[in-house]
C-alpha cells in the first residue's frame, strides 16, 4: 500500500515538481490541494509555518521542522537555499559578517540547529516499542535511543549501530562479567539481580531515531541528556 503524503511532505514535493519555484501561491495551494484531502486552512497554515523567512510563523508555529520554503519580495515562493538566500534565525536574516570562516561555521550551525529541532519532534511523535522488538531495520543504523519508565526518562545512547548496541551489548549481554553496555552495568548493580534487571528493562518503553551519521547522533545525545535529565546517565 502506498504511504499517504502528509501535507507538510505535500508542500514539499510541489515545490520540487513546480521546479523549485518561484511560483504564486496560489499556484502552489492549488498543487498541493491535488495531492490530499486537507482543508484550505490547513494547507495555508502550511505554506505560512514552513516559511524560513517569515517571523510571525515562528511564534504562531514553533516547533515546525525544517522550514523550507522562502517567501520573495514579490509574494512568489521558492525553495530555500541558504548559500542564495542567507542564513536565517526565528525568521530574521542573520547579519553578514566579513569573516568567511565565521560565516561558513555559522551556516553550518544553523543547519545543524533545523535539522537536531526535527530529530527531537520526531521523537516525541515516534511510537515506543521495547528493547526485544528492536529488528534487523536497525543494523548498521546511527542514532539515538531513549528508555522511558512511564514518564521518567531512564537513559538516553547514541550509535552507529542501533541494534548491535541495543539487542547484543545491551540485551543478550545483560549480566556478563564483560557487560559492554554502561546502562546494563548499572542496571544490575541497582537490582543485584540479572532476572529482575532483565525484567525491569524489558518493560521500559524506548523510542529509536534514526540519524544521518553518528556525529549528528553524539550530539543528539548530548541534548537530550540536557534536555531531559536520565537517571541512569549520570
């Protein structure tokens, strides 16, 4: 069966098969429009929040991920390209600076803060499993995994590869005198015992995100154990 576009994915895909733009937008409502069954509301709240340059739609929107198109002077939208548009933060242009190397480090900062904003509202909206329905998807696949008990964030990890880290360090390795995995270590050292260590971590509800490499998934990482404080990473 062939996975519905939502529309955020809708716009996306319109832009592109529209050339890139510039386009009216009307021209890009319309497109959208014959792709899904979406309210008008909903599709102009798309085409307002994805916006990169547009200030209202981050207050109006905040935790919009990626904002990829640019609105011109001219109402026309295109698609958002920073080496011709600029860097932008909250909707404003970044100020240029003559310092080239300051500029590129810049860029690449604020591309990097986008695409972390779209990792964590992914893993708010990721379905939990648990660590014994980890499958072969996730071998040779970076990213981060989260442990949850009920709403206590238990641990958080990064890798570069997801189920070799979680079904074999982790999982069938739980209680071995070489313990490969931190988490594990402290869970038995917490429980005194492999069973009810084995028990209390099955039942733990984990989410996995996927990133494009394992830099992308170390900082990740480093966030969320910002962000929302585990007990068992201290």
């Amino acid at each position: 069966m062939r996975k519905r576009l939502s529309c955020r994915e809708a716009v996306k895909k319109a832009i592109l098969e529209l050339g890139g733009g510039p386009v009216t937008a009307e021209e890009l409502f319309s497109k959208v429009k014959a792709m899904g069954s979406w309210s008008d509301d909903t599709i102009w709240q798309h085409l307002m929040s994805l916006v990169i340059n547009l200030p209202p739609a981050y207050k109006h929107w905040p935790n919009t991920p990626e904002r990829f198109l640019f609105l011109r002077d001219d109402g026309k939208y295109e698609i958002y390209d920073p080496d011709k548009h600029g860097i932008y933060s909250e909707g404003v242009k970044i100020k240029e600076c003559s310092n080239k190397e300051y500029d590129a480090i810049l860029k690449r900062y604020v591309l990097l803060s986008e695409k972390l904003k779209s990792y964590i509202r992914k893993l708010f909206v990721t379905n939990t499993i648990n660590i014994t329905e980890v499958t072969t998807e996730y071998r040779d696949k970076s990213g981060v995994y989260v442990f949850f008990n009920n709403e206590q964030t238990d641990y958080v990890g990064s890798t570069n590869n997801l189920y070799r880290r979680l079904r074999h360090d982790l999982w069938a390795n739980l209680g071995q005198s070489q313990q490969p995995h931190v988490f594990g270590r402290k869970l038995i050292k917490n429980f005194h015992s492999l069973r009810k260590a084995k028990e209390y971590l099955e039942k733990l509800k984990l989410k996995i995100i996927k990133t494009e490499n394992p830099e992308t998934a170390k900082i990740l990482e480093q966030i969320l154990i910002y962000l929302l404080k585990p007990r068992y990473n201290n």
